[in-house]
C-alpha cells in the first residue's frame, strides 16, 4: 500500500500498488559465497542453528512475479532495483497497469522516463530499508529527498513522488514545494497497529532515538538502511566483500528467522528510516487524519 497526498486537492489518498524487485537470475561468486557462509557459522552457532549452507533457490525469478502481476492486474506496480526492457513495459501497459520506477539519481529517472514510465519515485538517503540504485554505485546516490525530488521534478516529463523522511504533514508540504505531486510513507506506518511486522521490531522503533539508524549491506547484500545492531556493527567491516542481494538475503534467511523467534533483535534487520523516531503509535486512520491536518496547518 503506498500513501501519498496530492498537490492540488486538500486530502489524502490510498493509492494500492505492489513494489517488485527488478532483478536476474542470481550467479554468485564461488569466493563471496564461500566467505559469507564462513562468516555465519558463528552466528548459527550462537542460535543453535547447524552449519549455514547454500539454498537451492536464492528467490523467485522475476520473469514468474511479473506474470504474476499482470495476472492480478493491480492499479499500479512500483518497481526498485532495475528497470523494465521495452517488451515488460508494453506487457504492462497492455494490462493496463499503471508503472511506477524508484529513482535515487537524475540517470535513472531520466532512464524510466525514457521507457514511458508514469511516474518516478524519488528515494532519499532517509529512506528505510533497501536502495533502488540501479546506474552508479548505491553509496554515491545517498541524495536527501528534497533535493532529489526537486531535480527530478525540474528534469522529467513525469510525476514525481517523494519517499525517504517524511513521517509528519510538513514534510508532505515540504515535498510538495520542492516539486513532488505525491508522497510515499512508509516508517511512519510501521508502529500502527495494523503493521504487520513482529512485536519485536515494534518494540525496537519504539525504543529508537535520532541518529538510530545505519546503512548495511551484511543482511542482504545490498544497502539497506535500519536500526543499528550488533549483527551490522560487526559485520560492517565484510560487508563490502559479501554476495549481493538476493544470495546474501537468502542465506541469512534462517539466522533471522531464529532470532526473531527467540527475540533476539541484535541480530534481526529491523528496516527503519532516519525519521524512525518521530514515528507514532496509533491507529492507521488516525494517522492519516492527523497527517492531513498536519499537512493543511503547513499550508496555512
């Protein structure tokens, strides 16, 4: 579910999209994946778990999710990480879904409007969990959301939606002065009782102060920004050497499956934006009302 307010009209909407990660078939490295299994043993270890071993599958082809979407036919589908080929566009566009691409850098918001995209989501260094770069080096396209949406707006021919900090009605306004037409939240919902996370993560982002968060490619090996944990401080100083997502993702699966189990957060990737501890703890439409009262009083 993406959340995002309008420019124009004084409400906020639902707008119901699915997020799809645009990615090949994974072939990791022999030595990466060597080392990555070498450097959880002692983390299985401390859970009890036997000795890491290599998946049969790192995750779901994306050629069968994309079928899969266009089989649901959903409003919209937003995707990260990649971009489409020319072929996945016109099958979409066929089926009448709506496209939505993440940019963290002017290239790939200029790459999806040249593709036909409808619109382009600008995702800030604030931005929890996983970047969506996909031209450049993910640490080199750490822009603050405001600045990067109003360079997307100022460039393309597209709608641009904001993500990445925004956790209170003002920085909905703010965002809409610096060009966007829509904002996207996402840390701001998570301690909402219809969140579905774990109690655990609820738990921690209540506990989370400013400054909370880190960006870590140790869980899935790719950056992802979440509060900061013993797991990523000691991994911090391998992660640069570590198989890229899905194959670091897949192997650390059953770790953090454990953890969670045994309620162990040290060692759980509990995703979280820098504006974590702004978040509120109420009901999701309390929060929407509260965020477009918030949102008229910055007008006003």
């Amino acid at each position: 579910m993406k959340k995002f307010a309008t420019r124009h009209e004084p409400s906020v909407r639902y707008l119901n999209a699915g997020l799809i990660f645009v990615q090949g078939r994974p072939q990791p490295d022999p030595g990466e994946l060597a080392l990555a299994l070498d450097l959880l043993k002692p983390w299985h270890a401390e859970l009890g778990l036997g000795e890491p071993v290599a998946p049969a599958s790192y995750c779901q082809p994306f050629d069968q999710q994309l079928e899969a979407v266009l089989d649901l036919k959903p409003a919209v589908a937003s995707f990260a990480f990649g971009i489409l080929d020319a072929a996945q566009m016109r099958a979409l566009r066929g089926a009448g879904i709506l496209v939505v691409g993440t940019a963290t850098n002017l290239a790939e918001g200029l790459a999806w409007a040249q593709l036909g995209a409808d619109a382009v989501c600008a995702q800030g260094r604030e931005a929890g969990g996983h970047r969506g770069t996909f031209i450049g080096e993910q640490r080199q396209s750490l822009r603050p959301m405001l600045s990067l949406a109003y360079e997307l707006a100022q460039n393309l021919p597209l709608p641009v939606i904001a993500a990445g900090g925004i956790m209170h009605g003002r920085d909905i306004a703010a965002a809409m002065r610096h060009g966007a037409v829509a904002c996207q939240l996402g840390t701001a919902f998570l301690r909402c009782p219809e969140s579905g996370i774990s109690p655990l993560w609820k738990q921690a982002l209540a506990a989370a102060k400013p400054g909370s968060t880190r960006l870590t490619r140790a869980f899935s090996g790719r950056y992802a920004r979440g509060l900061d944990n013993r797991y990523m401080a000691e991994m911090a100083q391998w992660q640069d050497r570590l198989p890229a997502y899905p194959v670091m993702n897949a192997l650390t699966g059953a770790m953090r499956a454990a953890a969670a189990k045994a309620g162990r957060s040290e060692l759980m990737s509990l995703w979280a934006g820098e504006g974590v501890a702004d978040a509120r703890e109420m009901p999701a439409a309390e929060l929407i009302a509260q965020l477009q009262a918030e949102w008229q009083a910055a007008y006003r």
